[in-house]
C-alpha cells in the first residue's frame, strides 16, 4: 500500500469522509479544500490554477491522489481542474483516482457498463464528461470512477435536501422518475481507497446494488432520521418541465471481480432504525460541575469523550447543575442521569441525553434530551431515544418510560409516538411551563 495520500476536495462530503478512512486505515493523508478548511483540509487549492495544482503536488509529493473536488456549476473547476491534477499526476508519476458520475448519461440506455460513452443532457453532466476525457487521455493509468447518489452519513446533499423540503426550508420536490442506485459514502471512501492502492487502470463503476427513485430514497431517509414521511414532497421531472437523465443505472459487474470492498444497497444501509454509529457516554460528579461553570477544559480532562461548547454553554447549565447535585447526594446515579450523545463515526459530542434520575420506588424513569442545533435533523434524537428505551428495557428495576414535552413541540411527539408513548397527565414545568407528559411500559413493546 502507498504511504501518503492527497485527497481534493477535503471539506467536501465524499472528501471528508475519504480522509477520515484513509487515516484510520494507516494512510498518511493530506486533504485541499477550497473555502472551507477544516481538521481534514489543511490545504488550500484552487484547481482552476495549474500552477497551484502542480506546485502542491510537487511539494507533497504524495504516493496517490484521489481528486474529489468539484464546483457544482463551475465547468472549469470540474472540467479543466480535473485536467490540471491529471497533468500534475501524471507528470510526476503519481498514482490517480479521479471521481466521475452518472450524471454523464442521459439515461436512454438505462443500464450502462464501463464501455458506455457518455451522453449527457446537462451542463453538470457535461463537464464530468469532459473531465473523464481529459483524465484517460492525460492520465492512462489512472481509475475513473463512476458512482452515483452519495450519501448515508447524514451529510449526503440528498439527505441534506430532504431534511430541508421535510421542515419547509427548502420548497420542491423529490422525483419519483428519477432512478438511481446510490452508494453509502463510507463504501465508496474505502472503494477509492482500494483503487489507490492497486493499479487498475480506466474506468470502473462503483456504486450501490439497490435501484431506488430519488423520492423513496427520501422516505428511507425521513424514516431513518424520525422524520414524517408524510411530508416528504413527491413530483415528476417532466411535471416540473424540467430536462434531468430519468433512468440510470450503473451496471456493477465489474466492481464486484475487482474490489475487495462490499457495497452495501440503500436498502441494507438505510432501512434499519436508528443510527448504530452513537452512544450515550456517562459523567462524573466532577465533570457536571466543571459543565456547570462552562469549563470546557475542566470538562474536557474529565470526560470519557470531548464535550462542546453547546454542552458547556448557557442553554445546558442548569442541567448540569442538577446533575452535579444529584451525583453529589448519590454517586451511582451519574451512571443513570444526563450523558453526551456521542458520535462515534464524527468522534463529535452532538448534544446530552440521559435520564433525570434512578428508577423511583415504581420502576419509573424519564428520559430527557436535547441536541446541539449545529447537529439537528441527522437523526441523533431518535438515536438517543432508542438507546435509552433500550438501557430501560434491560434494566430490571425499570418498569415504565416517562417523557414531558411541550404542546408545541410537534417533532419530538411524533417521534415519541413511534415508540408507543401515550399521554397520561399534564403538568406545569417552573423552566418550560405546560408540559404534555407521555408515557410507555419498559422492554418490547
Ligand atoms: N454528491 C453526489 O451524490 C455525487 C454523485 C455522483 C458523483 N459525485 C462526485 O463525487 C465528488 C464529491 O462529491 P460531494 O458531493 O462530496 O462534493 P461536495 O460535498 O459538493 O464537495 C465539493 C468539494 O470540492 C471543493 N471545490 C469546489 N470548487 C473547487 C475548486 N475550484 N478547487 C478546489 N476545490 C474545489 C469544495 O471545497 P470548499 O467546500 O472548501 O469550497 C469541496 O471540498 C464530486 O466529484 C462529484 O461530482 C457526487
């Protein structure tokens, strides 16, 4: 395998989440980003500038590239920037893994293998097909690779895109004749990476087995993340008058002979329930103090995982207060009351979750949570729900669930509802006022 790895396009979701494998997989990897620079893009590139290209390569020096990047409307970021990295790569005999789409076809042909010329019907598609020329002529040895919808991690632009049209930020529609087989972002991080260690040479298809419509692609994620399918908005491409490739499916033989790494279908990935990749990590008495006072440092030296700024900030302190009293009066009850919703795939605190307190003499526990708006609709609430319903089913003492919401918070009662939560009371909150409270017996219900 080549030591040193550059990844373009860094700050973006596919190059984030390369860079993130690459170094778990023992890869010393640099990534570029273009305004957005981040812990996984510490280099700032422009591709439209040969020079910068060439002079970034020649000082990195890297064993291989996998060039991410792309300005989704800029033909010369996609089209002459992918040319500028080839003739740098290849000029100094580095390893090239260039990222194309299926957005090349016009989707006349439906199923297209690794010999289909591209025939696109748009700008976008037009520019990635001037890139993969320009790459296969510059760049003989290097791999095109030719994916489709990229998501999975809740950063996906699709995933981004139906949280938007589902709480009204954004208006439109998600098609339902418009077919593609996407691939989890992870599968396709660890796909590049494979190629960029071996020599397969030209283009390969790579995405996931599943054929979905863009708008059930949508009702999976809106279902994963607790959101309402219902408001998932479906239409047409012709109903919109709009010219889009309807039908493309990438044909994956290939792939399949050639790579070591699984791809997954959206069907495996995103139809089970909650996210597997977060836990609710417990505190001491010592660190809901330091929370207390919003010392993030304190906090940080005390807690299992780094906290945030959100968990040490105004809207959380009087939690921690609490908590810090409690554990104070019983130090085994830390192990039951507020923790960090950690993600372990991020490695970021994504907000607090926990119950208020011990099972009461009845068996009863309430659960409570709350998730850093940096990091809402990506599916942590009900990640953090499920977790805690769980702990509550395999602890013997607990018998019943207990949550209060507010009458206006529509999203956490329909989320509460999924799992059997009924109302039984009402009650007046000094910090939230009128609270519905809802409640559900512990274990499967
Ligand atoms: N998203 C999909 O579903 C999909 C499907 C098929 C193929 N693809 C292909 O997969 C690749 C990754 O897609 P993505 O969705 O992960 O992309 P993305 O999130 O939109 O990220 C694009 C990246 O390109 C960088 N960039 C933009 N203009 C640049 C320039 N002139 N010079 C250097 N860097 C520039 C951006 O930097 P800053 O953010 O720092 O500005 C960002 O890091 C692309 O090649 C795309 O065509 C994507």
């Amino acid at each position: 395998m080549p030591e040193r790895l550059l990844v373009t396009g860094a700050s973006g979701n596919l190059g984030r989440r390369t860079v993130q494998r690459a170094a778990a997989a023992g890869w010393s990897v640099s990534g570029t980003y273009l305004t957005a620079p981040s812990a996984f893009a510490g280099e700032r590139l422009d591709v439209r500038d040969p020079a910068a290209v060439g002079e970034l390569l020649r000082r990195l020096r890297p064993d291989a590239v996998i060039h991410t990047a792309a300005g989704r409307d800029d033909w010369r970021a996609m089209a002459d920037g992918a040319a500028h990295v080839a003739v740098a790569a290849a000029s100094l005999g580095i390893r090239l893994v260039h990222v194309s789409s299926d957005a090349i076809f016009s989707g006349r042909e439906v199923h297209y293998d690794e010999t289909a010329p591209p025939d696109p019907v748009y700008r976008y598609g037009a520019a990635k097909a001037a890139a993969e020329t320009a790459v296969r002529a510059v760049a003989p040895a290097a791999v095109v690779v030719r994916t489709s919808t990229i998501l999975g991690d809740g950063g996906g632009a699709h995933e981004v895109l139906t949280h938007r049209l589902v709480s009204g930020q954004a208006t439109g529609v998600l098609f339902t004749d418009q077919i593609r087989k996407p691939v989890h972002v992870d599968d396709l991080a660890d796909a590049l990476l494979e190629l960029a260690g071996n020599g397969y040479r030209g283009i390969l298809n790579v995405a996931g087995p599943d054929v979905i419509s863009r708008y059930d692609l949508g009702l999976l994620v809106a279902r994963r993340d607790g959101l309402d399918p219902d408001l998932v908005p479906a239409g047409t491409i012709a109903g919109q008058g709009l010219r889009l490739p309807a039908d493309v499916r990438l044909r994956l033989d290939r792939a399949q002979s050639v790579l070591r790494t699984r791809l997954r279908g959206v069907h495996e990935f995103l139809a089970g329930s909650a996210r597997t990749d977060v836990r609710v990590v417990h505190l001491s008495g010592p660190a809901f103090r330091a929370l207390a006072d919003g010392d993030v440092a304190a906090a940080n030296a005390l807690s299992p995982v780094p906290v945030s700024d959100y968990l040490a900030g105004p809207e959380c302190r009087a939690v921690w207060r609490m908590r810090s009293r409690q554990a104070e009066e019983d130090p085994a009850a830390a192990a039951w009351v507020t923790g960090v919703i950690w993600d372990e795939g991020r490695r970021t605190a994504v907000g607090r979750a926990g119950f208020h307190a011990p099972p009461d003499a009845d068996g009863m526990v309430e659960i409570g949570y709350a998730v850093d708006p940096a990091h809402r609709r990506r599916g942590y609430a009900r990640a953090a729900l499920e977790i805690l319903l769980a702990r509550a089913a395999r602890e013997p003492q607990v018998r019943r669930v207990r949550v209060s919401i507010a009458p206006d918070n529509v999203a956490s009662y329909r989320l509460a509802s999924r799992y059997g939560f009924r109302k039984v009371g009402e009650q007046w909150d000094d910090e939230d006022g009128l609270e519905f409270v809802y409640e559900v017996p512990a274990g499967p219900s």
